[in-house]
C-alpha cells in the first residue's frame, strides 16, 4: 500500500481530477443539444467524469485517502475537488450521478472511524512530503482526527449547500421520468445529511461544536421533494434522515406529519372489469410486501420523531383525517379510496399506542378527548370499513394495541360492540373473491387479528364480562363465529381460538353454578362438529376421501386443546394483566364444571387414536390434547380414571402406529415426561 500511496499526489492532480474537472463543466442537457457533435461531445464527457469518479473511488479506497486529503491535494492545482463534485451533480447522465454517489458515500464513511488507521497516517506523511520520525513528532493520532473533522465540517458546509441547490432540478428530473437520477441525488443527499448530524453530534460531545445546529433551509427542502417522491426506494432513503434534523427550534415536524400519512397509504386501484379493489405495484417495481416493511420501519419511526416533538399536532391530523374518512362517498371508486386512506389514518393511530411503551406515557397520555372522536367515528360502522379487510384488520389492530386505554377510561362498553363488529365484518368479507385476494397478498388475517382483540380486552377487564348478560352475549357471539366454520367457509381454526381461549377464562371467573352450563355452550359447536366428522370419516373410509377430512378433525382438536389448556393454566401475580408486573403461568387441575363435558369427546378420541394418529394433524394435536389434559395431582379418583384413560389413549396410539412413525413416538415421550 505504501507504494500506492506515494501515487496518489500525481494519480489525483495529474489524471483524475483535471479530468473530472473538465467534463463536469459540460453540463448541458442532452436533449438540448442542437448537433450530433454536441451530443457526441456530451456523451462523451459523461463517460469520461463517470469513469474517473469510478477510479478515484477505487483509488481511495485502496490508499485511505479522504476527501480532506483530496481538497489539500487538488487545491495545489488551483482546483476544489468539491467544487467538481457540486457540478457532477448537475449531470443529466445517470452513469455520472451514480458513480458520483458511490463516490459521496463511501467518502462521507471515514468521519464516523473512531480513530485514525496507520495507513491513514501514513497517507498523510506521503501528502505533506515529510519523513516517518518529523511527521510522528508533530502529528498524532487525536491531533489528525480534529483536524480533520473540522477539514470535513468545511466541506459538509460546501455539500449541503449544493446539494440544496438540486431541490428544483430534482423535481424537473422527477416530472420527465429519470428515476435513475432522481435516486442517486436521493443517496447523496442521505449521504450527505447523515454525514452533518454524525460530525455534529459527535463534536457536539467533544464541547467543540463544528457546525450550525440545523444546516441550510435548501437542504431540507430538497429531502422533503425527494420523500414525496412515489417510489420506496428513493422516498425511503430521505425518510431515514430526515426526522433526526426535527427539533423544538423548527417545524418541521408539523411538515412531516400530512407527508407520512399520505406515505402510510397501501398502493391500490380498482380493477376496470370487476371494479373490485386490488393492490397495485407502483411504476418503480416496489412490491406490496416491500412497501409493508417500508410503512411499519421507516414511517413508523419518523412518525414516533413527530409524535414526541408535535403531539397535538400529531393527534388532531390523525382525527381530522379519520372522521373525514368515515364520511363514506357514493360512488365506488371514492369508497374503495377512502377505505384505504383511512387504513392509513388507522396505521398512525395504531403505531402511537406503540410509542406510548410504557406507564408514564400511558398516564400522561392528555389527549383522550381526540382519541375518543377517532373511536365515534369508526363506530359508525360506515362502508369505508366494511368494503376492506385490510381497513377492518387495521382497526383489529388498533384494538389491540389501544386496550389500555379502553380499560383505564371505562369505554369498554363502547369497544366490546366494536370489536364484535370487527369480527362479524372480517368473517363477512372473507367470503368475497376480491377480499380474499387482497388477504393472501398481503399475508393478513383479519379474523384472527379481531379475535385477538377481543382476547386482550377480556383479559384486562374479565369482570365486566361475567355478568350473566355480557356471558350471553359472548357465548351467542362464539357461536356466531364457530357457525361459520361449521358452514364450510374457509376460517382456519387458529383464527377463532384466541375467542374462544377469552370466553373460557370468562367462565372461569363466573359462579360455580354457571360454569357447566357455560363449558357446554362453549363446547357444543366443537362436539358437534366432531361427531359430524366422525360419521363423514367412517362413511368414506372406504373411498379414501375420509382420510381429506383428517385435517379438519385435527384443527378440532387443536381449538379442544388450546380451550383446555387456557382452563388448566392460571397467572400468579397482578390480576390487571396491563399492570407492569410479570405474570407467571402455572398449571391449575381440570375444572370439575368441564371435565363432564370433555368426556363427551372420549368416544371419538379413543376411535381416532386407534385408526387415524399415523395422519400427523391428528397425532400433533392429540399430543396437545393429552398434554393439556393430564392432571396435576393423583389425590383423587377422578384424577386417577383420567390418567388411566389418557394412558390407554396414548397405548392405543403406539399400538397402532408403525415402528418408525417418529412423531408419533415424540407424542408418547412428551407425554411420559
């Protein structure tokens, strides 16, 4: 290297920079050019300044040198390298503004090193032209670091002012397409700005602040054009940095907020022959999956930036924008609009329950009144919400992570009916071909997610749900639910079973003289599904179409399992489950109100473990079931018949397996255990 280094005064001053210099200054448009010289001339220095960018690149990376050293350098030469630098970016050649790019970023890397390398040393002596002993006396490794950090605060000063400058060209290369170049002015422009905070806040800890505390207006102008570019990618980069430049001191925050929530919108349109919703890819080629990642990391963040510096601000936009939303328009298309956009307001609302990540921030949460707006609105019921799943999962969402609030303002008879109209929405939309798509494109599962919800909100105010009336309507909403299992339509299991885990601690909670009526309610549309299965699996075990049935009867099972198991475990500790304090789960014996009730589901089991448990849904769940249902204690009789029946279950199920049937066998062992 130290070869190489002896180089980089003549490579620099002699080669490349002279040439960088000379084609940066043609800078005319392409398109302008009136002869085919012009444009051959144009084209040509584009190539040029494109490939000597690339090679200074390279060179300094293999030599250490930085763009302090190079200004020391180039000016010898009567030249600012920064000064090429700010024309390159006027180049309408995407080559040129990439290779200048990469150039910017991996210059702006060496002022976030720690220290300074002995190459990087060794560098220096090479440019100032002295010997190892003299250039070791008078530098060392501290001295090089201030003097060069305040080398690079003067020409973050340069940078950001040009950089400033290409605000208005940004948007005249937006306007004619060039998204190539619009996303290198976007990297240098991050490069940049990420560059100004690290040098600042790291001075800034030194007591040696190097730079103004916030940079030119024209900087941030050109970041907030290039977020409101429709690409991800490119939005996406300034989006990074621009909430680390929001203070008390600006308003930028307030500038923020109607951005990010326009952000926030999923890409849609309406497809022109069934005029049915869909989700779009945008012209750039970003992905729905790409944009969900984009929305829940870099919007998020940027949107907690606003929240903590612009509260009011930040709630009143997001309710403004909800009751406008819930105000459904007649005509289809601004419906499936709407819908969307208020999915959006929801994200915002959503993702402020998560900023408020502790109980001094929920405690200190002063702005009720508008959250309760926001509440009113959706409970409307309007066609904004129920035309989309994914409006209707967002709202489950909401639910979920708002629960503290519903329990701490006594608004719980409010939610509850909008949470089961959530989950009778989510059910309804399920059915249609357009809903479905929307689903499986975006990974969702609205009905889960609104079971979900429901499951928090009993579990923070079980009490409120043991009245005899609220039992009742639980329980018929339960059934409502499970009656849309039963009819074929296509709800997994796993998406009903927090419910019905909620409505088994409920049961828990009520009168001794409640409890076996209400465990045979909740577990009469399992026990008839079953036997319907059953009698399916034996009439068509011949056939072989029976044995498609088994799928089904294990994820009856399993939603047997998770209802037992929730009815055998309890929580040691606060009985507010929102309360900071740990819970820990301990098992707890079968109630007595359900063991009768599970012993209906012997008959069918027995049957099952001695035909069907080589089929890996029924042996998995069967595990799950026996597990679950093992007793704590042998003290009793009742204990001792269920452990002897649940032994021959298990006996039953080696019996019948082949010896190498693996899993059938880690069923057994985890049972023995």
């Amino acid at each position: 290297m130290d070869m190489l280094q002896q180089l980089s005064i003549p490579i620099s001053s002699m080669v490349l920079v002279p040439a960088m210099a000379d084609a940066a200054t043609d800078n005319s448009n392409e398109d302008e050019m009136s002869s085919g010289s012009g444009r051959d001339s144009h084209a040509g220095n584009s190539r040029i300044l494109a490939k000597a960018l690339a090679a200074l690149n390279v060179w300094c990376t293999a030599t250490t040198l930085t763009l302090p050293q190079l200004k020391h350098i180039s000016s010898k030469i009567h030249l600012d390298i920064v000064d090429v630098l700010n024309d390159a970016m006027y180049s309408d050649s995407s080559k040129v503004v990439d290779a200048l790019a990469d150039f910017i970023e991996h210059a702006m890397e060496s002022t976030f090193e720690e220290t300074v390398s002995d190459d990087r040393m060794n560098q220096v002596r090479h440019i100032i032209n002295v010997n190892e002993s003299a250039f070791r006396a008078s530098f060392s490794r501290d001295q090089l670091m201030v003097i060069e950090q305040k080398e690079m605060a003067a020409i973050l000063e340069q940078l950001v002012s040009a950089v400033g400058l290409q605000r208005i060209r940004f948007l005249e290369r937006q306007n004619q397409g060039d998204v190539e170049v619009c996303r290198n002015l976007a990297r240098v422009g991050k490069a940049v700005s990420a560059t100004w905070i690290g040098l600042q806040q790291k001075s800034q800890a030194a007591g040696e602040p190097l730079l103004q505390h916030v940079p030119e207006r024209g900087l941030l102008e050109f970041l907030l054009k290039a977020a409101h570019h429709p690409s991800v990618h490119i939005c996406g980069m300034t989006l990074n940095v621009i909430p680390s430049f929001v203070s008390n001191k600006n308003l930028l925050a307030r500038e923020l907020i109607p951005l990010l929530q326009r952000k926030a919108i999923m890409p849609h349109g309406i497809n022109s022959e069934t005029g049915d919703l869909t989700l779009v890819l945008d012209q750039y080629g970003s992905g729905v999956d790409e944009f969900l990642r984009f929305r829940q990391t870099v919007v998020a963040d940027a949107l907690r930036t606003c929240w903590e510096y612009e509260p009011e601000a930040y709630i009143d936009s997001c309710t403004s924008a909800i009751e406008e939303f819930c105000t459904a328009g007649t005509k289809a298309e601004t419906t499936h609009n709407l819908s969307f956009h208020l999915e959006a307001a929801l994200f915002c609302v959503e993702s402020l329950g998560s900023f408020l990540d502790s109980e001094e921030a929920r405690s200190s949460f002063a702005y009720s009144d508008q959250f309760s707006r926001s509440m009113a609105a959706v409970s409307q019921n309007t066609i904004s919400i129920t035309s989309n799943p994914l409006t209707v999962m967002r709202l489950a969402l909401l639910l979920q992570r708002w629960t503290f609030w519903f329990h701490k303002s006594q608004k719980l008879g409010v939610v509850v009916d909008l949470a089961a109209s959530t989950l009778t929405y989510a059910l309804q939309l399920g059915e249609l071909p357009y809903a479905q798509g929307l689903v499986e494109e975006t990974n969702s599962n609205p009905t889960k997610e609104a079971c979900i919800a429901f499951e928090e909100l009993i579990s923070v105010s079980i009490d409120h749900f043991t009245a005899t009336d609220k039992l009742s309507a639980l329980l018929a909403l339960w059934e409502s639910v499970y009656s849309q299992r039963m009819d074929g339509r296509q709800v997994p299991v796993e998406s009903i079973e927090p419910l019905g885990r909620g409505v088994c601690s409920v049961i828990l909670r009520t009168p001794e003289n409640v409890q076996k009526d209400a465990f045979c309610s909740l577990l009469a549309c399992t026990k008839q599904s079953v036997d319907h299965l059953m009698v399916l699996i034996r009439d068509e075990a011949d056939s072989g179409k029976g044995r498609s049935l088994l799928p089904l009867m294990g994820g009856e099972l399993r939603l047997l399992a998770a209802i037992v198991k929730c009815s055998t475990t309890s929580h040691v500790g606060t009985v507010d489950m929102m309360d900071e304090d740990e819970t820990s789960p301990v098992r707890t014996g079968l109630s007595p109100h359900l063991a009768p009730v599970i012993q209906q589901f012997w008959p069918s089991i027995e049957v099952l473990a001695s035909n069907y448990c080589s089929n890996r849904d029924i042996s998995s769940s069967m595990g799950a079931l026996l597990s679950a249902l093992i007793p704590i204690t042998l003290q009793n009789e009742d204990a001792m018949a269920y452990l002897r029946g649940i032994s021959s279950v298990v006996s039953s199920m080696l019996a019948a397996s082949p010896t190498d049937d693996v899993e059938v066998f880690d069923e057994a062992s985890q049972f023995l255990k």
